[in-house]
C-alpha cells in the first residue's frame, strides 16, 4: 500500500522538483548578465550624471570667480580709504 501511495506521489512531486530545477537554471543563466550589466553601470557615466557634474563644477568656478572678486574689491577699497590708487589689478583673460 505504501508503494502504490508513493509511486503514485511521484508524478505530482516531479512537476515541482522539475520547476524548481528550470528557475534555478534560470536564475544561474542570467546572474552573468546581471552582473556585468552592473560592472557596466557602475564605470559608465549617463548623460543626466554628466550634466550635474557639469552644473556643479560651473557653480563652483562661479563661486570662486565671485570670492575673488569681493577680495580684490575690499583690496581696492582699503588701498582707496589709505588715499593709495587700487594696486590689485584683475587677473588677465
């Protein structure tokens, strides 16, 4: 009885090892691929990550352009208030 009761249960158990085995292989056939699409992601640089690092570097010339230029201006304004003409010259173009 036994027997007849396992050998029975066998087809229906083969479907799931079966599907286990096919998702499995799946999963073991595509890691390759997403893992280079990920090495991939990793060292290329999309247009979107290149325009903010554009904006950002711009922002920070702008910002050290502005510095600048309030230095030479409190420069100039000392050398003014002492009745000396402005010695700082801008830098050249």
């Amino acid at each position: 009885m036994r027997i007849l009761f396992a050998l029975a249960a066998l087809p229906a158990l083969s479907g799931c090892v079966v599907g286990t085995i096919a998702s499995t292989a799946v999963d073991v056939v595509t890691l390759p691929v997403k893992a280079a699409s990920a090495g991939v992601d990793a060292v290329t640089t999309s247009q979107a990550e290149a325009d903010q690092k554009r904006g950002r570097d711009l922002r920070k010339a702008e910002e050290a352009a502005g510095r600048l230029a309030r230095e030479r201006e409190k420069a100039c304004a000392r050398a003014r208030s002492s009745g000396e003409p402005c010695a700082v010259q801008p830098p050249p173009r």
